[in-house]
C-alpha cells in the first residue's frame, strides 16, 4: 500500500484500486468560478472520489453547492471577513456511501 504520496492524474487512475480510500484537495479559489474545471478535473479521473476537500470556496450563504454533487454529503467551514457576510472558507464532500454521524 502506498501512504502519503501525490500523483499527477494518469499516475493516479493506474495506480488505484477500488479498495483505496480516494481523497483529493483543490485549492478552488472561487467555487463559482470554477466549478465547470473542477468538473472537468473529475471527469478525468477514472473512479468516483470518496472524499473530497475544497478551499478558497468563496461562496456566501447564498451559495448552494449542493447542486452540483447529488452523490456527496455536504459540510462546510465559514469564517467571517471583516464587517462582511461569512464565506465558506473549506468545503468538504463526503460521498453518500459512508455514514457520518
């Protein structure tokens, strides 16, 4: 088993089995405006990822990104910016076949 190692994309989709837990982290800097990258990005890879991390979302209450990942659990991070609304600052998909409590 390999532990703590990254992989460009192609190494990844070889290297994986069904049995790993997948994990990946984007610094998406802006979820609005990246969200058709990031699909893009995971079209790319061969397998649903079990978990997966955003930061810099940039997304206020207003936001719903729940749209875009039916299969995922949703949790998110705010912070508040100075005399601003909060900002989601990290958020996390948690794909539906774990159970979170």
């Amino acid at each position: 088993m390999n532990t703590n190692q990254y992989f460009n994309l192609n190494k990844y989709n070889i290297l994986h089995t069904s049995n790993d837990l997948s994990i990946i982290n984007l610094n998406i800097r802006s979820f609005n405006s990246n969200i058709d990258n990031l699909k893009s990005t995971l079209e790319l890879i061969n397998h649903e990822i079990d978990i997966i991390t955003l930061t810099e979302t940039w997304l206020t209450d207003d936001d719903d990104p729940t749209q875009y990942c039916p299969k995922y659990y949703i949790y998110q991070q705010n912070r508040k910016l100075l005399k601003k609304r909060e900002v989601v600052e990290l958020l996390y998909w948690l794909k539906k076949r774990f159970h979170v409590k």
